[in-house]
C-alpha cells in the first residue's frame, strides 16, 4: 500500500507588502490626527525647514541608540514615523510650493500620492537589492538616513544644483524608505 503525504510548503519569507502597507497606514493615521489639531500649518515651512526637522528626529534616534536611554516618553518609533511625514511634507512643498492652506481631502490625497511614489520606488530597489535591508541593523538604517539628510542640505546649500546627484526629492523618498524599515524591523524585534 502506497501513502501519499500531501505536505504542504509554509513560507517562512516575510510579507514585505503587507509589512510596508502597516507601516504606511501607522505614519499616514498620526499625519491625519495631527493635521485635524494644526491644519496644514507646515505649509509655511520651506523645504530646507523640513529637512532640518527630519535631521533633529535622525539624530534624536541616533541619541536614544547610544545612550539607551530617554527622558521623554517617546520612542524610536515615534521619531522614524515623524521622519516619513516630514519627508512627505517635503515633498508635497516641491511639488506644490507655497504656504496656502489645503483643504484636508487635497492634503490626503497629496500624503498617499507621495507614499505611494516611495512605495514604487521601494518596490523597485527590493527587486534588485533582494531586500538587502532585512539584514541591517536599525542603527545602520538610522545612519544612512542621516547621510542622506546630509546630501540633501548640501544640495540645498548649493540652491538645488547638482552635477550627478538625484536631488532632495530622490533623498526623501529614500528617508521615507529606510525610516519604513525601520519601523518593520522594529516591529519585528521582541519587547522587553
């Protein structure tokens, strides 16, 4: 008598998708709550502003990662989430510069238009660098984001121009990546 065992493969890969989409529905549910307290009051903010506001929240993770410590009750987390809506902030300025108020329903429409440019964008370099990311160190992610916060205000120091250089706008998209990372990776890791 012959057994047939039907096994079935469990696949052990992570759901990059599905990981990125909850990352991007935790930053996009705070834009949203803090846009119903302050409108679109960043809307004065230029983006050399906006960058410097990212740079503060980079090096405010940089700082809990060495000291291992806070004296104010936020988290890693909490600064890589503001570091994506900053970043789209900024980009939402290049694209639509000016400090007009936007209705709210334009604001959404602009934040998930970016994020979903960054997710394209994501997607893109996961295929070539099969998800390279998986392997680093969230510290080593806190790093790059701020290298590249470095190039940008280079960039922004020199009014824009660059010789070979994507630009600021390639820049966030990257820090809206890494910080979407960071989150997962940070997800991932067991509670103390």
């Amino acid at each position: 008598m012959k057994i047939s065992l039907k096994v079935e493969k469990v696949s052990t890969r992570p759901d990059t998708d599905a990981e990125f989409a909850a990352a991007k529905a935790e930053c996009r549910e705070l834009f949203v709550r803090k846009m119903a307290d302050y409108g679109t009051s960043w809307r004065v903010m230029r983006p050399s502003s906006l960058t410097d506001q990212i740079y503060i929240k980079a090096r405010r993770v940089r700082s809990l990662q060495e000291k291992h410590e806070a004296r104010v009750p936020e988290g890693q987390e909490d600064s890589f989430i503001g570091m994506v809506n900053y970043s789209v902030m900024a980009l939402i300025q290049l694209h639509m510069p000016g400090s007009d108020d936007l209705a709210p329903s334009e604001t959404e429409r602009l934040y998930d238009e970016m994020l979903d440019r960054a997710t394209a964008l994501m997607a893109d370099k996961n295929h070539d660098y099969d998800e390279a990311w998986r392997l680093m160190r969230v510290s080593s992610i806190t790093d790059i984001i701020l290298q590249k916060l470095h190039r940008i205000k280079e960039i922004e120091d020199h009014a824009g121009r660059t010789c070979v250089s994507e630009g600021v706008e390639g820049g966030y998209m990257d820090i809206v990546n890494y910080s979407l990372f960071a989150l997962i990776l940070l997800h991932e890791q067991p509670r103390a």
